[in-house]
C-alpha cells in the first residue's frame, strides 16, 4: 500500500522536524506503536514505545503495529521524536528567542502565547492554539503560573530555565547522546469570519518556538552532541532580548523613577551585544552565510521590562497597536505605528549603548527595535532569599504579542491586515 496516502490530504513535499532539524519527506515518517509489548526504541530512553515503518493502515489511514493496535501518533525517522500532524499540511515558522540569563526569555514567551491566543481570535479573526497540547506542556504551565493562577494574590515566579532536564529530550544515536531543546508548536489559520478563510490551506504556518538557557548562547554552549541553538540557522524570525535593567548606563538614567530590585537593589550586568555576536558565528557556522554577508531574515531586537525604563521613553502604558476596521472583529495593525516606536527606540539605544545597535545592524538587512513589558509591572524581592516574585494578579502584559503580530504582518502570510499611519486608511484585509 502506498504509504504517502495514509498521512493527511494536502502533503507537503517536505517536512523539517522541529526536534533535530531533519527534512524528511511524508512517506519516510515512522510510527508510534501502541501494542504495549513494543517497547524499547532503539534512539529513545528506555521503556519509550518502538518507531515502525507501517505496512497495514486502517481505512481512515491510521498505521497498525506489528501487534496488531491501531496507532495515532507519527515521528520523525532520524530522531524518532513525535511530531504533530499539522507540519504535514503547514508551513513551519520558526522563531528563536535569544538573550542574556534573566533578561526575560521566559516571561516573554508566557506572556507572548497567552496574548496571541486571545488577541489573534478577537481582534485579528485567526486562531492562535496549540499544535499538540502535550508538546506544549511546560510552557502551558508557565501561562497557567502567570495568568491563571488559583493564588493570585500570592507572589509567584517562573523557574529559571536551565541547560539540562524537562526542557530536552536526549536522543541515542549508535553510540552519541544528543540533547535537543523541546519545541513548543502553534498552528495559526484564519478563522471562519476571516476575509481570507477560503485561502486558509496557503495562509496557515505552524509556529515552533524555544525556550533556551540564556547560558546556552555564551561561547561553546552549542556542540554536536548538544545542539540546543541549532534553530537559529532555520530560524525565520530572530528575536533578540535586550535587557535595560542589566545595562549600568540605562540602571543609571532611571533607576530614580523604579523601585524595580532589578535596577535597584540586586544589579546584573551584562554584555549583551556579546549574544548578538554569537547567534551571528553560529548562523554563519551553520548556513551559507558569508562572513561578510548580512542575514537577510529580520532581527527583532525586543527590548524588555518597559515597566522599568518607560519614564526614558514615553507613556506608561504602550496603546495597542492595532486600530478597528469596518469589518467587525477585524483589527488592523497600524504599521506606521510600530515603525515609529521602532525608530525612537533606536534613538534611544543609540543614545545609550550604541555598540549594541551597532552590532544588531551589522549582522542583519532589517532590524527593528520594539518595547516589551511582558509583566506589566515590577517583581518584589524576597528580603531573605533574594529571590523575585510578582503577584498574578498584577500582571498586565504590554505588547508581548507584538513582536510576532508585526512579524506576521510585514513579512509573512498577508492574513493580518494593516493599516498606515492615517489610521482610516485600510490596507491588505480590512
Ligand atoms: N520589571 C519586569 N521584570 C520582568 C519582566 N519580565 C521578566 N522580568 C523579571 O526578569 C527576571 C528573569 O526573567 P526570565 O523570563 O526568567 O528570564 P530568562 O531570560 O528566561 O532567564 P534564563 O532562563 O536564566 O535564561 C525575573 O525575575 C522576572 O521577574 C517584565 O516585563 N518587567
Ligand atoms: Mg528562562
Ligand atoms: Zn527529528
């Protein structure tokens, strides 16, 4: 039997696994056997169910395993990792989200996710959800932690993510142990109501994000048997965190106008642009880019905690970039907008640490520069412990969905409409 027919309709012809990085194409994809005496797959730890290559299916296309159980569940044939069903019928949009330890990677992407979902459904009629709940379940409780808290009067914080355990899978390969970074997937597609819906097949992506260590982009963190930033190279969107609280000339400027411990109390600081540095020998290690050449994939520099240095820039509270259109629910980024946060924020990097713009500028074609507060408000330290908690329910994120929303718009499927500074004048869906 033909296996290419048993995996959904419109296939692509390739599929990147979002685990190792392979392409593969659909008929060489293995198998999840569900017989539970099909033990031990020979790349997994042990007791992992065995990959297959199938030779029987049902009719409705499901594989069945050598004893004799339908199975669900397909991998990809290198790193026998599980892989959802939808990159076989989506685009993949990978995003890499990189940055110093404790500039904010993980609230960012909390505060990012659970933004999108509600934003992308309401204002901009797509659906933002979850390629696969159980892939997604470490940064589900992150957004569990920040805004669904049972506690929300009780001070909480994310863990700080480290360079080993839940956030990886370990995969044998003859005698080498590689570590890959778990992926956390999203599909996006226009909803029912959306002017566009019947192009939905073109239109949709599915998103494949990280959460690193901000140690695994320090200076021999990536290696063969741990490959932990090797997105970068695949990557289509880079986001770069930067992080004024760890910069003594920004701590300096307002650190009158915060009680943020950040920039008060208990100071890091950092190099960030060494970061920039990094991702940019290893995206040249591991594409065709030339040492001269610049990346021609946006650099979003995403510039964190403006709860802590909004004094230095203007409005306490960032307007929401998106203006209503004649259609109901459908919104319209004000793209002019954006780019004029953009251009005022580089003024003020400029202003401040213009080796960092610099540096931004002299890897990639088109850098913009966007305001992030992902908590809305400032942690509270610990006296004893140090430590830093926010209450959930204080938080009130300020364009952590933007950096993405903006991506989407400018660069990639034409599914978020966008509108000119005029804001009557409606481009692309509205
Ligand atoms: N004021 C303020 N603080 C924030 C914000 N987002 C995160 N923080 C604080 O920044 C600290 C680090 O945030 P994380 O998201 O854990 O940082 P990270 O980049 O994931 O760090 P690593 O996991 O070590 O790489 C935490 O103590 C947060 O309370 C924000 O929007 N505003
Ligand atoms: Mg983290
Ligand atoms: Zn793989």
């Amino acid at each position: 039997m033909n296996k290419t027919r048993q995996i959904p309709i419109r296939l692509r012809n390739s599929v990147t696994c979002p685990h190792c990085w392979h392409d593969f194409s659909p008929e060489d994809t293995v198998w999840v056997s569900q017989h539970l005496d099909l033990r031990d797959d020979i790349r997994l730890e042990d007791g992992q169910p065995l990959r297959f290559t199938p030779t029987r299916f049902t009719v409705q296309g499901n594989a069945i395993d050598s004893g004799g159980v339908v199975c669900e569940q397909v991998a990809c044939p290198r790193c026998h990792l599980v892989v959802p069903r939808a990159l076989f019928e989506m685009p993949p949009l990978f995003v890499s989200i990189t940055g110093t330890p404790s500039c904010g990677k993980s609230y960012f992407l909390a505060a990012m996710t659970w933004q999108l979902r509600r934003i992308m459904a309401k204002s901009f009629a797509m659906s933002f959800a979850d390629a696969d709940p159980a892939l997604n379940r470490v940064l589900n409780s992150y957004e569990e932690n920040l805004f669904l808290n049972p506690e929300p009067d009780k001070a909480s914080k994310l863990n700080k993510t480290e360079e080993g355990g839940d956030l990886y899978n370990v995969v044998r390969y003859d005698k080498q142990n590689v570590t890959y970074p778990k992926p956390f997937l999203f599909t996006i597609k226009p909803s029912e109501h959306h002017p566009k819906y019947h192009q939905s097949a073109r239109s949709s992506r599915i998103i494949s994000v990280y959460d690193n260590a901000g140690e695994s982009f320090e200076p021999g963190k990536d290696s063969r048997a741990n490959p932990v930033t090797r997105h970068l190279a695949r990557s289509n969107l880079l986001m770069f965190l930067f992080d004024p609280t760890q910069d003594p000339r920004f701590r300096d400027t307002c650190r009158l106008h915060t009680q943020d411990p950040q920039v008060v109390n208990q100071p890091v600081t950092a190099r960030q642009e060494t970061v920039i540095h990094e991702i940019a020998d290893r995206i040249r290690n591991n594409t065709s880019l030339g040492q001269n050449e610049k990346h021609t994939r946006p650099l979003l520099v995403v510039v964190t905690k403006y709860d802590a240095w909004w004094r230095m820039f203007g409005e306490e509270r960032l307007k929401e970039p998106w203006d209503s259109t004649r259609q109901e629910n459908l919104c319209a980024l004000n793209l002019s907008a954006v780019l004029d946060v953009s251009r005022r924020l580089r003024d003020l990097l400029w202003e401040h640490c213009p080796e960092l713009v610099s540096s931004a500028e002299s890897f990639a074609k088109q850098v913009y520069y966007l305001p992030v507060s992902s908590t809305g408000c400032g942690p509270e330290s610990d006296a004893e412990s140090g430590i830093m908690k926010i209450r959930p329910k204080d938080i009130r994120p300020m364009w952590a969905e933007t950096p993405l929303l903006f991506a989407l718009s400018r660069f990639d499927t034409g599914m978020i409409a966008h509108s000119d500074r005029s804001r009557n004048n409606t481009k692309g869906n509205g």
